[in-house]
C-alpha cells in the first residue's frame, strides 16, 4: 500500500492556499456590496426630499444607479483579482510538476 505521491500532496496544498484567497476575496467584496445594496439606502428619511437632475429625489437616484454601478464595479474588481489568483496558481502547479 503506497501514500500519495509527493506533487499531488503539493498540489493538493497549493489548491487550498488558492481556494482560501479566493474565499477570502468573495467575502471581502461581498461585504463591500452589501453597502452600496443596503447601507446607502438606510437614510432614505434624510434624503427623499434632496431633489437632483431636475426632480428626482435623491434616495431613488442611490437606489436605481449607485448600488448598480458599485455591483458592476465589484464584479470587474473580483475578475481582475481572480485572473491574478489563478495566473499565480498556474505558475505553482508548473513548478511542481
């Protein structure tokens, strides 16, 4: 009966630091979602009587662009971010082989 081999075991631990900073990254940005989707919208009270852009009240203004805007953002971040993940997971499996 023979154990794994030696580069499964190191691909094994280059794939759980990888999955980890991906975990870690998904959290991070979906924290900041959560205040462009929900936080800027909590003082509605203070300013559903700003009006902008010729009468549009300011709360339906964050609502209806800002939170899109910051979502789509965090989305273009995340993909930079997981294409330098997985350029520097390619390069470890490369040099474990």
């Amino acid at each position: 009966m023979s154990g794994p081999d030696i580069s499964e075991i190191e691909r094994s631990e280059t794939f759980r630091k990888y999955w980890r900073k991906m975990v870690t990254t998904t959290i991070v940005l979906f924290i900041i979602w959560t205040f462009f989707a929900v936080w800027i919208h909590l003082p509605v009270q203070t300013t559903k009587n700003i009006l902008i852009f010729n009468g549009i009240p300011l709360h339906w203004f964050l609502a209806a662009f800002v939170a899109i805007v910051g979502g789509i953002l965090l989305i273009f971040i995340f993909a930079f971010i997981a294409r330098k993940y997985d350029e520097e997971f390619k390069r470890e499996l490369r040099g474990h082989a």
